[in-house]
C-alpha cells in the first residue's frame, strides 16, 4: 500500500472515529437539554399549584374547612383550566397530585384535566379547580388511564369557610369534594364531566416512574429524595393538614 493510501485510509479511520464519539454526544447533550425541560415543566406545574392553594386558603372565611382537608387523602389542584364557550366548554389543563403518605405528601404526580362542564359562568377564561379525594377508592380511581369526574365515583360540591359544617350525609359520602376560583371568585362547585388522565410522559421524566407509583408504589420518595423542584406542592399542603395516613 502506498503512503497515499495509508493516509487516506487513517482519514477514513479518523473521520469515522470522529462520528462515533461524535453521535452519542449530540445524543446525549439532547437527552439532558430535553431532562432540564421537561424538568421545568415539572417545577411550573408544582409552584402554579402550590400558589393557588396558599392564595384559596389564605382568603378570609372563604378557605377550605381544615376538617375537611385533614379528612382528605389526596389533594389535586389543577391552576388556570382553559374555558370556552357559553356554560359548558372546559377544555383543558394541568396540575398535580399528591396523596397522604406517614409524616405528610407525596410527590406531586402530574396529571390532565380536559372537557366538562364548568357551570354557568358567562365570560370566564380559566379556572382554578381543587379536588378533595377523600378515601381510598377515589383515589384508586386516579390510577386508571381516564378517570371522570361523577363517573365511578361520586364527587359533590365542598364547603368553604372555617364555620361550614363537613358532617353532612352528602359530605360523608362523596368520594370527591370539587371546589372552583374565576376571578377571585371561590365556591364549592363540580366540574361535571371532567375527565382526569395522568400525564406519564412527564411522570417518568421526573421520577422514571408513571403517576400510579408515584402515588401508591412501596417505596415512596421522602421529602429529601424527591427533586428539589417540586418539593414546594406537598411542602404547602403540609403547612395546612399534617395528619399522618394511618
């Protein structure tokens, strides 16, 4: 072989050299851009939740009943669902789900929300909805791929206020206390309709685990093994009911 083609050939070597460890380092500088992303959404979707919670139970005589969350096994909030139309027309958003773990909450599991009827709200852009799980079953409901509210499981309208009475048939009955804020606004109001699914594709990119063993696997993360980035929602839960799940 001449020198000609002993250089051309350790190009040829050099080149393909270059591309091998070339290709897995785009590839992989792709996963981390897409983890740091994916990443973000998960801290918007936990600080969103965490300060519409603060703001409705920081609100005068307006709050959920402390009885009630104290009662309640998991806790979804879902900020800023899209409406549109006239009375019926909800459409779609995101939030979080925790559930009573011993010492506090779970992580957050991240879930859609879309279609149903939000009432007759003339005018209302989006709304934020608060849903109280309040047994076991209502929260088993979460781990199938859809669940609807009014569905399987019954869900009602929740009271507000310090004073309101949390011992009615109704109350003790619903699986679910459906709560809802527009404009400031803030009532014990059903989505009816709305149908929940759990959004595994961020679930996974999180936790590399998909919403029903975020919820109720064996070995559920503690506050200092979940990512930092979305301690904040079961961190806020924790400053207004800290009953152990016995």
């Amino acid at each position: 072989m001449t020198k000609s083609s002993q250089w051309k050939c350790a190009q040829v070597v050099g080149i393909a050299l270059a591309v091998c460890l070339w290709v897995p380092a785009v590839s992989a500088r792709k996963n981390a851009k897409r983890q740091s992303s994916r990443m973000n959404d998960a801290a918007r979707h936990s600080t969103a939740a965490s300060k519409v919670f603060r703001e409705i139970m920081g609100a005068p005589d307006k709050a959920i009943p402390r009885e009630l969350l104290d009662r309640a096994e998991a806790i979804a909030v879902f900020p800023g669902i899209t409406k549109a139309g006239f009375v019926v027309g909800g459409r779609g958003g995101q939030g979080v789900i925790s559930r009573r773990v011993p010492g506090g909450w779970s992580a957050p599991a991240f879930f859609n929300v879309g279609g149903g009827s939000f009432g007759a709200q003339i005018g209302v852009q989006k709304i934020d909805s608060v849903l109280l799980f309040m047994n076991d079953d209502a929260v088993g409901s979460l781990l199938k791929d859809k669940f609807e509210i009014g569905g399987e499981v019954a869900a009602t309208a929740g009271p507000v206020g310090r004073n309101a009475s949390a011992s009615t048939d109704a109350l003790l009955k619903a699986g679910i206390l459906s709560y809802s804020r527009s404009k400031g606004l803030f009532i014990g109001a059903v989505i009816k309709g709305a149908v929940i699914s759990p959004d595994n594709d961020l679930n996974e990119a999180v936790y590399s685990m998909n919403a029903s063993q975020v919820l109720t696997g064996s070995q559920k993360m503690t506050m200092a093994t979940m990512p930092a980035a979305v301690r904040i929602f079961p961190r806020t839960l924790a400053r207004y009911s800290r009953r152990e799940r016995k």
